[in-house]
C-alpha cells in the first residue's frame, strides 16, 4: 500500500532538494505535482483540495521562505499535513461506564468485519478483558461458523444462535447477547453484523435496529482499504444510516493506492483507529496516523 504514491512524492522532493531558496513558482509547481500525486492515489478531490491549500499557505509561510534547508522544511509540511489527514492525534477505545462496552462492526460484505472482530477479541484480551463475540451477521452463509473458529483461535466467547435453532433474527442476537455478557461478567461485547456487496437499505436498517437494541459504546465501520474511490460513497452512506464512531482500516497488506485510507477520516469525520494488515489474527495494530505518514514519506 502507499507504494506509487511514496515513490511519487520522493521523486518531487528530490527536485528541491539543494535549492537554497523556494520561489512561488516553485512552490506551485510542487503542490502541483503533490496535487496529481494524491489524486492518482485515488484520494478524495475535497480532500485534495483542503490538502493543497494547507501546504501551499504554509509553504509561503515565514517557516519555509526563512529556513536554511527549504526541502526539508516542505517535507516536514507534507509529513504534518498527512497526519493531520489521518487523524492528528489518533483516538482509543471508549469504554462503558457501566460494563460491558459494546463495539458493534459495520461495512460492506467482504469488507474484513468478521476477522477483524476476532483480531479485536484477541487483542482486548492481550490487554486484560473479557470480551465476548457475538454472531449477528446470519446473512452471509458461514459467517456464523467463520467466527466460531475465530473466537476459538482467539480463546474468546462466541455468543451465536444454536445451529438449526430457527433463530434468524440478528437484532433478537445481539439483544440475547447483551444480556448473556451480563450475566457472565463478559466487559466487552464485539457485535459483527451483516454487510451486503454494496450499499442497501436493508442491510442500513438492520444495522440501525441493532444499534437500537445494543446502544453501542462504539460502532467502527470496518472499511477494505483496497476499494479506492468507491470508499467515500460507502463511508457516507454508513455514517449517515448508522453513525459512526470510528474507523477500521483493513487489507493495509494489499497493493492498493491508499486513497481510500487518506480520504476516510476527513469524510466520516471519525478517527480510525486500527488497522488490519492480513489474514492471520495476528495481523493487526492500533492506528498511529503519524507512522503511516512517516511510512507514506519513506
Ligand atoms: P466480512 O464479510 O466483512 O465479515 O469480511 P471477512 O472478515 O469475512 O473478510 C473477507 C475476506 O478478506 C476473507 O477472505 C478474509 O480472510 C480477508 N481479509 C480480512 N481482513 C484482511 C486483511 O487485513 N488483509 C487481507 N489480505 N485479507 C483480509
């Protein structure tokens, strides 16, 4: 991921590097080039464009026209203006006051839900909880089962309908398990819920209804970093039929352009705030926008 676009910008650093003092011209033709960069990357136009304007206001700025080593100075404007896109400071979980905390997972089918609810359990038990899986996506044929290993693999309760019970109703699940974390002293509760291929009323309501019966802590919209464009459309669509509180970004491994891991923040406006980077359970970090844009410049 980032590959092309890190190369891009090294190549139009490497133009300024020497000169020892940047005119505008140079400055414009460098927030061009930074310009067509990101835009081949498959970011946002709007994002772009708040990007641009960003660096080029700071590149005429006294920090640049006064610095011994301009370069170095646009790099460093490049590099905070990226964590800035990424999330600044970054956000951790919300924890219930009262437990369990309820992390419910939304996104597209395909998107990474299931796997990342288990690479969470996994991860928040490392960290001393207790958390539960709960089964609500009985959309997808195997998903059910697919977090069974999961939370098998993870040494994590899996809450989920009794296999031909007839239990079909996911919002009845999550309602059932709620209760169940309480009564089995379970201080997180994970949620995976049903995506669709794309954008879908349905799945939008069913989502909603789930939220409703568990009044999530947090609701993280899992979103595969690999969609490019396509990714702001889904990204609004979620946080206007569901609300949002944060984001997962997953298939970070991929080769894809990064656009839609650079876009997503200033869309939804929520953090993200991990990151999937494989298949194994292992793979898996809490988000550091200033590492991605450290690994973003090379
Ligand atoms: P869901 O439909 O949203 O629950 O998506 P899944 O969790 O079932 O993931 C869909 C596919 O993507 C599965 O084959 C996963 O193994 C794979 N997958 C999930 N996360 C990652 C990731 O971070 N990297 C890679 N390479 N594959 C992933």
């Amino acid at each position: 991921m980032f590959d092309t676009l890190s190369d891009r910008l090294s190549g139009i650093f490497a133009q300024l590097k020497g000169k020892g003092r940047l005119s505008d011209a140079d400055i414009d033709r460098t927030a061009r080039e930074i310009r067509m960069a990101l835009l081949e990357a498959d970011v946002a136009l709007p994002v772009v464009k708040s990007f641009i304007f960003q660096l080029k206001e700071r590149a005429r700025g006294a920090e640049v026209s006064k610095a011994l080593n301009p370069a170095q100075q646009v790099i460093k404007i490049v590099h905070e203006e990226l964590v800035l896109v990424l999330g600044g400071e970054g956000r951790r979980l919300q924890f219930a006051k009262q437990p369990p905390t309820v992390i419910m997972l939304a996104g597209l089918q395909g998107a990474g839900k299931t796997t990342l609810a288990g690479k969470l359990a996994l991860h928040l038990k490392g960290l001393g909880h207790q958390p539960m899986l709960v089964a609500a996506d009985l959309q997808r044929p195997n998903a059910v089962q697919q977090l069974q290993v999961l939370g098998e693999r993870a040494g994590v309760e899996v809450f989920a309908p009794e296999v031909g019970s007839g239990v079909g109703d996911p919002v009845q699940v999550a309602k059932d398990a709620i209760e169940h974390a309480k009564r089995h002293m379970r201080d997180i509760v994970i949620v995976d819920t049903a995506g669709r291929l794309g954008i879908d009323a349905e799945m939008m309501a069913q989502a909603a209804a789930i939220r409703d019966v568990t009044n999530p802590d947090e609701v993280l919209f899992v979103i595969d970093a690999m969609v490019g464009q396509d990714a702001v459309a889904t990204a609004e669509a979620f946080r206007d039929g569901v609300g949002i509180t944060g984001v997962v970004l997953s298939k970070l491994d991929g080769d894809a352009r990064g656009g839609a891991a650079l876009s997503v923040r200033q869309v939804t406006g929520q953090p993200i705030m991990f990151a999937s980077t494989g298949e194994k359970l292992e793979d898996f970090d809490v988000f550091h926008p200033d590492r991605m844009a450290s690994r973003i410049l090379g």
